[in-house]
C-alpha cells in the first residue's frame, strides 16, 4: 500500500509538470508567430493603437517614412502644450517627424513664434515652454 501511494504521487507530479510544459510551449509557439506576424507587415497593435516596428525616419529614396512606436508622442495640430516635468510633453531633447507621407517640413509654435522643422531634425524643450504644432500634427520621438 505504501509502494501505491509514492507511485501515484509520482504520476501526480509527471501530470502537473507535463500540463505546465505543454502550456509553457504554447505560449512560446504563441509568440513566435505573433513576432513573425510583426515582422512580415510591419506593424503591431498594441491596445487597439497601431505602431510600426521601424525607427527608420527615412525610406531608401530618401522620402519620408511615417513610423510610430510606443515611446513617441503624438502632437495634435492647433492643440497647446505646456512643457513640464509633471505634463504629457517633459523637457528634454526630442525628433520631429511628420504624420504625413510626402511632408518633409512641419511648422510649431514654440512661445510666440513660428518656424519650420525638418522631418528627422531635433529640438530640446525647456521647462514653461509653450509649444503648438501649426501645419499638421507632430511625432516626437
């Protein structure tokens, strides 16, 4: 009787890692195919919000390539922005990119005037600063 209770905890065993070893591969399996997904179109979904997979700011041609990632803030155009430590914009040095294929030039506010940005060129925000994308929306990278 004791030989029948260590042999049945012993299948009891077996049956629990063999459970967690099939769910373990599942999930690899799983994300293997969700990486391959991503990699062939170049785009994932994350909470219903489509990022690209790319940081390239320009294609080959040298045109501009529309790309965003978890980490960017998106501008909306006309809307202010008050930059600060606490708010959605913080200070610190970012890269402009335009939400448009075929715009190689975007306009912001930064306090009372207007200048024009590069696609791909940088910026360094400071505390207070008032900042208002004017011609179209705004990636910041």
């Amino acid at each position: 009787m004791n030989m029948m209770l260590v042999d049945s905890q012993s299948i009891t065993i077996i049956v629990i890692a063999s459970v967690i070893f099939v769910l373990g591969l599942a999930c690899l399996i799983y994300k293997i195919a969700k990486h391959i997904k991503r990699n062939k179109t170049g785009v994932e979904v994350i909470d219903d919000t489509r990022y690209t997979t790319t940081d390239k700011t320009q294609k080959e041609d040298g045109s501009v390539n529309v790309s965003v990632n978890t980490s960017d803030l998106m501008l909306v155009q006309d809307k202010d922005y008050i930059v600060s430590k606490d708010g959605e914009l913080k200070p610190g040095k970012y890269t402009i990119l335009s939400t448009q294929e075929g715009l190689a030039t975007v306009s912001l506010r930064i306090g009372h005037y207007v200048r024009t940005y590069k696609h791909g060129s940088s910026i360094v925000f400071v505390e207070g600063e008032k900042v208002t994308p004017v011609s179209t929306s705004v990636i910041l990278r």
